[in-house]
C-alpha cells in the first residue's frame, strides 16, 4: 500500500497568511494526487485534483504542486472561511489511501 | 445539480449486518465509478471500496479492513449505490460517505453528507 504523510498535522495561523501543507507519498504516484477540505461535521469538499488543477468553482487562491513523492498544498491569504481540516489521497493504485490530516486553526 | 445522500446507518450489535444506501442525482450515474469512504469519531478519512461504472462491468475494489465483510453493489435503474457491511465490527463505527469520480477521471469529486453506523454491544 502506498502511505501518505502529510505535515504538519496541525498549524496555527492569521488571516491574510499564506499557509503551505505538505504531503509524501512513500513511493512515485506521478500526479493522481488530490486535496480535500472537512469543516466540522460536513462532508469532506474537493479543491485539487491531478495535484495542480482546480476544481471548479474552488477559487484561485487555493493551488498544488508537486509530481512524484512530494505534493503542496497552498492558501495565498488565508480567510476566515479557510479553517478546516484538509487532506490529501492518492489515486494511483489500489487501495486509495488519504494522508492523516492537517488541521489549520486561527493564531 | 449532482446530490448524493446516504441512508440506513444506524445502532448494530458487533458481529451484525447492515446496508447503506446512496441515492445519486443529477448526473448519469452507470457512467461513473463510485466509492465509498468512512470517518471514525474524531479521525480522519478511510476510504473503504470502489465500483467501477458500466463500461468497465462494475468490478469492486475493496480495503483490506473490510475485505470480505462488505460488499459493494449497485443498481443504476435506481441511480443507487449500496454498501452491505457483514460481521461488524466495533472499529467499524464511523460516518460513512458515499463519493463520485468525474468521469474519464478517479479521485472524488462530490460527496455525499454521510451516514452514521454505530457498531456496539
């Protein structure tokens, strides 16, 4: 099975900071890499997928990168409406794993 | 508008059975493949098997965690999705989602609002 690390699992930050999350695979996924956002008690809510392209209707300030092993995602500014748990999963082979989490919570 | 909503979650006793159900809409269902995926209390995603869509004869993949146990199915007269989960288990408890993949492509594009399964004695 291929492990997915994201880091860190939580961080604290302002609004209007640019925040970065990371996230490993333990061996080469190409790009079928994608980002998910969870507020409390919804449902999880796709932002990224083939690691860099954007979901419809996600805006711009969301974006990824990444190919390989090592993926990113990034918040130009973040905004109240920003804080949440996010996640990334690999979709390259079977079983479909998700990385633990990152928790982004207000400073 | 693509929906997705869950149903049959409920109290089971370990070792008890169960069977969710995913109502789709909005979107031509026997075109895309479908997942399941569950969230423990307080932890994060797991995703639990997959159905192929028509052109690909429906095949499943499944977890390891519930190989054997649950079944996935099907039934795209109805637009449904169903998930049969056999010899529950109390690590099984969490909210369970059902998810679409776009079509030509396998991450998840809409989710459904989940369904609990509580497995206790």
């Amino acid at each position: 099975d291929i492990q997915m690390t994201q880091s860190p699992s939580s961080l604290s930050a302002s609004v209007g900071d640019r925040v970065t999350i990371t996230c490993r695979a333990s061996q080469g996924i190409s790009n079928y890499l994608a980002w998910f956002q969870q507020k409390p008690g919804k449902a999880p809510k796709s932002l990224i997928y083939d690691a860099s392209s954007l979901q419809s209707g996600v805006p711009s300030k969301f974006s990824g990168s990444g190919s390989g092993t090592d993926f990113t995602l990034t918040i130009s500014s973040l905004q109240p409406e920003d804080f949440a748990t996010y996640y990334c999963q690999q979709y390259k082979s079977y079983p479909l794993t998700f990385g633990g989490g990152t928790k982004v919570e207000i400073k | 508008e693509v929906q997705l909503v869950e149903s049959g979650g409920g109290l089971v006793q370990p070792g008890g059975s169960l069977r969710l159900s995913c109502a789709a809409s909005g979107f031509t269902f026997s075109d895309h493949y479908m997942d399941w995926v569950r969230q423990a209390p307080g932890k994060g995603l797991e995703w639990v098997g997959r159905s192929r869509n028509k052109a690909n004869s429906y095949t499943t993949e499944y977890a390891a965690s519930v190989k054997g146990r649950f079944t996935i199915s099907r039934d795209d007269s109805k637009n449904s999705l169903y998930l049969q989960m056999n010899s529950l288990k109390t690590e099984d408890t969490a909210v369970y989602y059902c998810a679409r993949s776009p079509y030509s492509n396998y991450y998840s594009d809409y989710w459904g609002q989940g369904t609990l399964v509580t497995v206790s004695s």
